[in-house]
C-alpha cells in the first residue's frame, strides 16, 4: 500500500480484508505457536489482497524478524504483480493483538504499511489492524471483502 493509499486508509479508520485473508493468518499463527509468526500482506486497489508467510528468523515466542530472504522473494513477487507491500503481520501467542514496544520500533523501518496481529491469548483468535507513524498507534478496523 503506498503512503498515499495508508494515510487514506489510516484516517478512514478501516482497511478491507478478505475472510480467506484472515483465516490464512489465523492458520499460520497457530501453526508457529507457541512462537511468533510473521509474512507480508500485499494490497491493491484499497485492499489487502494475498498474504505471504514468511519464516521467523528469530524463531522465537517473544519477537520476530521476516527471514532475509523471504523478505526479498516476497517483496519482488508482489511488485511483479503490479501490488505494493500493504502490511506486515505477525501474531503474538500469549498476550493480545496490540503493537508492543517492539512492534512501534521496527515500525520506523516499514514505512506506509499496516500492522496486522493476531493474538492467540484467548479460547478465540483475534485479529487487529495498527497504522504505526513515529511511534503513534493508531487501530485501523478490519473490514469484511
């Protein structure tokens, strides 16, 4: 998603995603737990179109770093397509679907994307959506496509 197309979004308060999207998080979450999982969600047209996991260089349970090398497939896929790179996800096994520390600082090095979460800290999955600008957070609801 460009600067353009996220600040839109960003101050409509709302981007659209499909239920294949989100439950394409979901399942990857799950899968990766108790560690954190992360990819790449490329947008087009105001919404999020496909979602591309990636591994978890860290592999670990508290934070998480998209692999190098998926990042650069990822990235050149969804540039071929003719999409820009719409958000980051990752989710965070035992505590909620919120932008932590972490999140806002590695933020700064994604600028213009969203934020996805998904938390598997309840019985029920849940997944929110965060524009982070200069360490301000701000929800963007995820809409039904």
């Amino acid at each position: 998603m460009s600067q353009v197309a996220h600040s839109a979004a960003a101050s409509l308060g709302q981007v659209r995603i499909s239920d294949r999207i989100r439950g394409d998080l979901v399942a990857h979450a799950r899968a990766d737990a108790p560690n954190e999982c992360c990819g790449m969600i490329a947008a087009a047209d105001g919404r999020l179109t496909s979602y591309f996991p990636a591994a978890n260089e860290f592999n670990s349970p508290m934070r998480f770093q998209i692999d190098s090398g998926d990042q650069l497939r990822i990235t050149n896929e969804i540039e071929a397509r003719g999409e820009a790179i719409g958000a980051i996800f990752h989710s965070h096994p035992n505590s909620e679907a919120y932008p932590s520390q972490t999140d806002v600082n590695l933020a700064r090095w994604w600028p213009g994307v969203l934020w996805l979460i998904c938390s598997l800290a309840e019985d029920e999955p849940v997944v929110r959506g965060f524009a982070i600008d200069d360490g301000r957070i701000e929800e963007v609801e995820l809409v039904g496509d």
